[in-house]
C-alpha cells in the first residue's frame, strides 16, 4: 500500500466516526426532547406523571378496563358528577372522584383501586391521622379515621371489597359518610 491510500483510508475511518458521533448526537438529542414533550402535561398540570384525568366516570373506567365502585346513596351535601376525576392504570390501577357541595366549596373523595394492591398515594392528598377505630361496612372490616388534610379535620374511612381497596373521605357527618360507604358497590 502506498502512502497515499493509507492516508485516503485514514480520512475515510475519521468521517465514518465522525457521522456515527453527529447521529448519536442528533438521537440523543431527539430523545430528550421527546422525554420533555411527554413530560410536559404533568408537569404544567402539577401531577404526577402517570396520573391522567378523564371527563366522566364512564370516561375512567373505559380507561381502566373495569367498573368503579361508587356509593348508592348520596347525600343532597353532595354535587354530582365529580368536579375532577383522576386515574392511574399502572398495577394496581386505581381512580380517585372529587366531589364538591352544591356551593362548589370541596366536600369528598373517593379513591378506589381496582386490583389488588395499595391505591397510589398520587390520588390521595396527604393527611395527618388524629385517631382511628374499626368498623363495619358491610360484611367488611374498616378503618375509620378523623384525618387531617389542608388544616381540616375530616372523617376517612378505607376498607376492601372483593380485593379492591377503597376510600371515602368527607367534610360531611360521619353518619354520611358510613352510610355512603356501606351503600358502596360496582356500578352496572
């Protein structure tokens, strides 16, 4: 080989790494802008990223691929359909219904999942747990519990039905939120 085709082979390997390096740029590059574009929903919403909203209850289970647990009875505290509803359909998948008053001022939460396992804490507000009992909800045990979420007191209560996990709370009565509770099953 002469010195000229070694040099001609040289500049030949140099512009080969040269565009593997500028098409690794531009897919990386390509790649960070999707992962923004996709990010970007949740974040501008202030939510977690895999927590969706939907329009209507129909809306969610559709989504979700199963019926929602909702509570029968409803008290006239209560403004329905949901002001917000919210889902997750990561294992377990699981929804959470907002429910204002009649004066649009925030009255309950229903989380629910609808598998087996622990409802997101991305549904859930948090709350600070003032104290706890049992009770019945039906052939269930509950847990009901005087919580404390946003500076407010309210009544929580959470138990399983068929290895769903589910729970109601209100800035109602605890005599309401029982009787929702119990009254609770799969819509048709």
């Amino acid at each position: 080989m002469t010195a000229l085709s070694q040099e001609r082979i040289r500049a030949h390997a140099v512009e080969a790494v040269r565009t593997v390096v500028a098409l690794a740029f531009v897919i990386a590059a390509a790649a960070a802008a999707l992962v923004a574009i996709d990010a970007a929903p949740a974040w501008i919403a202030g939510e977690s990223r895999d927590v969706r909203r939907a329009q209507t209850v129909h809306d969610a289970e559709r989504r979700l691929r199963a019926r929602l647990v909702l509570p029968a009875y409803f008290p006239d505290t209560l403004a329905w359909p949901p002001r917000r509803i919210r889902f997750t359909v990561g294992p377990p998948g699981a929804a959470a219904l907002s429910v204002d008053g009649p004066d649009g001022s925030p009255r309950l939460l229903l989380a629910e999942t609808v598998a087996p396992g622990d409802i997101p804490a991305a549904l859930v507000p948090d709350a600070q747990v003032l104290d706890r009992s049992a009770v019945a909800v039906g052939a269930a045990r509950g847990t009901l519990s005087r919580v404390v979420e946003d500076g407010v007191t309210v009544w929580q209560v959470a138990w399983e039905l068929d290895g769903r996990r589910l729970l109601l709370r209100s800035r109602g009565t605890v005599e309401e939120l029982l009787r929702m509770a119990r009254s609770a099953r799969e819509t048709p």
